[in-house]
C-alpha cells in the first residue's frame, strides 16, 4: 500500500516561520513514523506458524493518508473537484478467502478482554483480483494445505445466512437479488489470539454472526474480563480456509474494535 500518485503537497500543514515546532520536539528531532509504516513493520516479522498471508487485498479504499486526522491527505483523485476537501470516507476493507492467508496484527492496550469484527459475508468472487489462478494458500503450491483434517470434511453444504441485504446484481440488466457465494463444506474460519487458534465451521460462523443493522455484521472473538489482569498488547491473526477454488467465498474486514 502506498501513497497514491494523485497526493498533492500541502503547504498549509507546514509550521509557520518562526513558530515551535512542536512535533519536532516530542518526537526527538526525528520524522514521525505513520501508522501505516510501523503497521507494515510489524507485518513482516515472523510469528512461528503463524504468518501474514500473501492473497490479503485492500478494496475500495481511497488513496492517500486517511486516518481521518485534521491534517490528514486523502482521496486526491483526477477527478475531484477540491483536492485540499481531504474527504475521509469511504466503505473499504481488506478482501480475503480460501487461498489469502492469515491476516495479523498488534491489538494495544487490550484491558477488559473483548475482540469484536466487523465483516462483510456477501463479496463475490470476481472482486478479489490478488488470488485469481491460484490453487493453494499464498500459492505455495500445497493443494493439502487448503484442505483440513478428512474427518472434518463432510458431505453436504452449510445454508447461507439469510440477511436480505437488498444488493442488486450489478451484471444484470433485469435487477435480479444478488446471491453470495454459499458456504462451502470444508469452509473453516479461524482467528488466533496471542497464538491460541480457534476454529469455527461454517454453521457456528454464521450462528455467531450478529446482524445489527443493514450490512453491519459482527462477530465476537472475545469476551473474557478475566483475559488479562492490566492492559497489554495482543496478537490477533484471523484467515478463512477451504471453498478456495469450488465456491469462492470471500470475506471482508472492515473494522476490529477491542477494550
């Protein structure tokens, strides 16, 4: 992820001649790192059997630095009409499905043990581009390691979880009720927290899928007050398994709320 090329130096965020710089100071004489950075940082390190997965693709994201900060540079397009408007919104996420790998990264501060998603379960399988030809996780070229232990892998298919989202087929001319991909039998999700991994099918997946509103679906991962006795920093990694290359399902995160 980077910068795009449409970002346009802003000379107003500059401190004015003969003012404190007050940035300067607190952060040592030394330039800031951005979130985004240190996130990549912690990204490329190793964690034992647990490692970020190759297929995780950003959608619809707008380009630019957009944490929605006052001084924040964001979705500089060819087409916008102001580009110094820093419009911050936008409904991306990070696609993922059979073949993505693990998603990882560093929760802060956790106090009173509770990990909440937010994904959107109706993507389809033209949308992720990263994994298009591929044929095992990260492409390693193990077909197995899609595949869970034989016993798990029963004969049949889960149902698909009635929301009745109201999305209309965009490839269709007659306004046909789009249809997610349906939960195939091997689907597994799994999420990791500090390296404990948990695995649901896809019946207690969508069990615990709670619809709060139009499109807004949650999941809690944890929610534990006896997790931890004082805040600390906590490792969650999630990925789905299986329906890589029969159903293409595809997940998306699009939040991560912790306390």
């Amino acid at each position: 992820i980077s910068p795009g090329l449409g970002n346009v130096y802003n000379n107003l965020t500059d401190v004015p001649k003969g003012e404190i710089d007050v940035l300067a100071i607190v952060s040592n004489g030394r330039p800031p790192v951005p979130p985004l950075v240190r996130r990549q940082r912690r990204q490329q390190r190793r964690l034992g059997a647990i490692s970020p997965g190759l297929g995780n693709m950003v959608h619809a994201e707008p380009p630019g630095y957009c944490d929605g900060t006052w001084n924040s540079e964001c979705n500089r397009r060819n087409i916008s009409d102001c580009l110094l408007s820093g419009h911050n919104d936008g409904r991306g996420g990070i696609l993922f499905n059979g073949y993505s790998g693990w998603i990882v990264m560093t929760l802060k501060d956790l106090k009173l043990g509770v990990i909440v998603t937010k994904m959107e379960t109706w993507h389809g399988p033209t949308e992720d581009k990263l994994t298009e030809g591929w044929t095992s996780i990260n492409n390693r070229g193990d077909e197995r390691a899609l595949m869970l232990d034989e016993k798990e892998n029963e004969e049949g298919s889960f149902p698909r979880i009635e929301h009745n989202y109201d999305y209309i087929d965009q490839d269709s001319e007659r306004g046909l009720r789009y249809v997610p991909p349906v939960y195939c039998p091997e689907f597994r999700f799994q999420f990791a927290i500090d390296g404990e991994v948990t695995t649901w099918d896809g019946d207690e997946f969508q069990a615990r899928n709670k619809l709060l509103q139009r499109v807004v679906e949650i999941h809690t991962l944890l929610n534990d007050t006896s997790f931890t006795t004082e805040p600390k920093d906590v490792e969650l990694a999630i990925r789905m398994t299986g329906c890589g290359d029969s159903s293409k399902k595809i997940l998306s995160l699009t939040h991560v709320y912790w306390a």
